[in-house]
C-alpha cells in the first residue's frame, strides 16, 4: 500500500475536493442536489471570511499528490455544551475505502477537537449508509434517531 499523507486542505485542492463531493453524491443518488459553485465553494473556504476547513488524505503520484479524500468540517456552537467540531462530510474515493483512509481522517479530526479544546465532534449519517453508520459505531454509540432534520432552501 502508499503512503498517505494527511495535510491541510489548500485553495488549489478544491477542484479536486469538489470531484469527491461529487463521487458521493452520486452514491448518495443526490447528484442534482450538489449545486455550489466552484467560486463559491473556494471562497468559502478561502475567502476573507472562510467558513469551513478540511483535512485531505493524499498519496504520491509520479507528478506529485493524488487527493484521495478529505473531511469538511466547521465550527459549530451549542448553548449547551459549547464549541463542537461538526463534520460536515468525510469522503474517501471508491478505490480506496476499506483502506484505513477514513480512519485516519476521523482521528485527525478527534485530534483537532482536543487541541482547541472543543466539547465533541457531531455529524449527520443517513439511515441507509450501513458502512458509514458501521464506520462511526467504531468511535460512538451515541445516535439520536428522536431529531428530525429541518432545512429552508433559500434559492
């Protein structure tokens, strides 16, 4: 097996980041519902005022760097318990799953918590996702099946 190699995300890693977001959408059969733009997606991680930060996974390539997958994540708070890191995505492509890629992500993650001192990690899984739902029960047994999503789409 390659070397992985855990890193930062960086500007110039969107393009690729944004193919992956695009790999589980389609596993999620959720294509059409992928309709950030690039620019937008940059700017949201890279503009002045960045929302969201990323850990990518990548391996070496004869020209470089492959990124094989990334966690999306970003600062959320809780009135009652305080800063929470919430994942909003962890995506390794279908090539490399069952790899220890998303394990190491998810405990890059659980690093990043502790060091800012954050009160937990939270994330959403679909019903369905056996080996995501499979995945997480490594690291918790804490599912909240009582909430209900609610979202207002606003374009």
């Amino acid at each position: 097996m390659q070397d992985i190699t855990l890193r930062v995300a960086r500007k110039e890693d969107c393009p690729r980041i944004m193919e992956l977001i695009r790999e589980l959408a389609e596993y999620e059969n959720s294509v059409h519902e992928v309709t950030v733009s690039p620019a937008a997606f940059e700017a949201a991680g890279f503009g002045p005022d960045p929302v969201w930060k990323a850990f990518v996974a990548t391996v070496p390539v004869p020209d470089g760097e492959q990124i094989i997958g990334f966690a999306l994540y970003y600062i959320r708070y809780s009135t009652w318990k305080g800063c929470r890191l919430y994942l909003e995505d962890i995506v390794v492509t279908s090539s490399w799953r069952g790899k220890g890629v998303g394990k190491l992500l998810f405990d890059q993650l659980i690093t990043e918590a502790k060091e800012k001192q954050f009160s937990g990690i939270t994330f959403q899984v679909l019903e369905w996702n056996e080996p995501a739902i499979n995945f997480y029960k490594k690291y918790t047994d804490k599912f909240e099946p009582e909430w209900t999503n609610v979202r207002i789409e606003l374009s």
